[in-house]
C-alpha cells in the first residue's frame, strides 16, 4: 500500500464532524541520522516495507522495533520518523519502522505474522543490516502498541526471538473486556467513543476468533512473557485503564515497568500536533531507558 492510500486512511480515521483531518507533530522530523534507509523484504505472496534510521558508528546497533498505530486500519510508518529519528539519535540505535497488512483486508493474525517474519528475517541478516539482535527493543503506539506486546508474547511462545525491552504507548491490551467498562470519569469519550473501539475489534478480528486470545490481547499472556516496560498513557484516552492495570499486573509479578500517566492528555498525543510538551516528555523518558537496557 503506497503512503498516499495510507494518508487517505488515516484522514477517514480523524474525520470529526467539527474537524476533517488532524495534523501530524512533526516535533522532532529534523533530528539528524546518520542515515536512513529503505529496505523491501518478501515474505511468501507479501511485500513488506521498512524504513531503518541509523545513528552514527559502524555498528553494530542495538536496535528498536516501532510500529505505527492507526486502530489497524490505517497509519503508515512515517508518521514516526520523529520519535524513531530521537531514538536512533539520542539511544544510539537502529530503529526499524516497518509498514503492514491492514485489516479489514488482512485480518488478525496476518498483520502479526507479518511483523514476526520481518523480525526473523532481520535476525537472519543482521551482519548485513549492521545489527545486533541479541539487543533488541519493541514498542508503539495505540494498535501499535499491541502489536509490540504481542510480538513478545510470540517470541515467548516460539523461543526465537528476545526482546530486552517494550515501549507501549497508549496500547489497547484488552479486547476481551466490553468497552463500556474501559470507560472513566475522565476518559473523552467524544473523541474514542466504546461504539468505536467495539468497531475496531469487529473489523481486525475474523467472526471466530477468541478475542481473549493472549496474541489478540496480551493483556492475558503470562507476565513472564514481557522484558522491562514503559507504559505511557494518557488520562483522557480510553485505554487509560487497561494500560495501568497491565503495568500494575507486570510489576506485581516482579517485571521493573516505568508506568507514566499525562494529565489532560489524549490518545494520539505523540502522532497529533497540540501536545508537543507531553511528546517530548515520553521521547526523553524512552531514550534514557533504552540506553539504560540495552
């Protein structure tokens, strides 16, 4: 899918009746990199396509995994070049941000699968890519965000793949439990409706699957599944609870987790132009612990 379908989706995405379109925060589009590259890779019938930020050195890199949000039927993964440039430039770390399957043509678990392969197949050419994937970190926002931490409960379930940390922002976790009751006092329940987010599982999910599924939801993997984790979530969004209750569950079982909520802050905050401070927060806050981990 050329990024320019991929815009068009993200623009139905944000229509309001009040607003037509949102504007991306670019806060960030001009850190340097040493270079950025795009890589084409075939898996089977699919063409998967990932930009990769490198800092400067010869390598090898510890490397990052960020994967675009957009409730899995939009997005496309320039809309993270400023938090994937902040990464590779202040963590010293390749940053791979790869494209996927959209539903509702490609439904779960095609998107997964996708991301899982490209992760082997980086591992399997990491000399080449200047690699180092015995340090390797995952993370994303909203639908991104699961896809991080459910490529953790893949690899905890296949056993070849290691992730030494996660970075969840804003994740939906849980899509087992009935929207209705993920609401909150403060959640803004105009901008991320319950009816939306019901819509959202109805369309990534074939008819039969089991949305309790730990790869659907890994809210409901075992704890030891997860390297440390980040989890920042914002108070108005509509996964606020599910985002504390998950790092709560992780800490509770030993897992060092850095849990931050933003006051007054809604989903979307790092990818949306308006809340710029908060951004760059989350942004300082990630590349200290990824320097820190790995």
């Amino acid at each position: 899918m050329s990024e320019e379908t991929r815009q068009e989706g993200m623009d139905d995405l944000f229509e309001t009746e009040n607003q037509p379109w949102m504007v991306l925060n670019l806060d960030g589009i001009d850190v340097p990199v040493a270079e950025v590259k795009e890589a084409k890779v075939q898996q089977g019938s699919v063409e998967t396509d990932a930009r990769i930020y490198y800092p400067e050195g010869e390598g090898p890199f510890p490397v990052v995994f960020y994967i675009h949000g957009g409730a899995f039927v939009g997005g496309f993964n320039a809309m993270d070049e400023p938090i994937c440039r902040m990464i590779c430039h202040e963590a010293g770390c390749a940053v791979i941000s790869p494209n996927y399957q959209l539903a509702p043509d490609h439904k779960f678990p095609e998107g997964l699968n996708e991301l899982y392969g490209l992760l082997l197949y980086f591992k399997a050419n990491a000399d080449e890519y200047r690699m180092d994937m015995s340090r390797i970190a995952v993370g994303g926002a909203s639908a991104g965000a699961n896809y991080a931490a459910a490529l953790c409960v893949k690899a905890y379930q296949e056993k070849d793949l290691s992730f030494k940390y996660q970075i969840l922002l804003y994740p939906t976790l849980d899509m087992k439990s009935a929207p209705e009751d993920k609401v909150t006092p403060f959640t803004d329940t105009q901008a991320m409706p319950p009816e939306g987010v019901t819509e959202m599982v109805q369309v990534y999910l074939q008819q039969d699957q089991d949305p309790g599924d730990p790869l659907v939801s890994p809210f409901f993997a075992p704890e030891e599944a997860f390297p440390k984790t980040g989890v920042f979530i914002p108070r108005k969004c509509i996964f606020w609870k599910e985002g504390r209750d998950f790092a709560c569950k992780l800490m509770d079982a030993g897992v060092e987790v850095l849990l931050k909520s933003y006051e007054n802050v809604g989903h979307g905050f790092m990818e949306l132009r308006g809340n710029e401070h908060v951004s760059r927060d989350v942004k300082n806050l990630v590349c200290s612990e990824l320097k820190r981990n790995l």
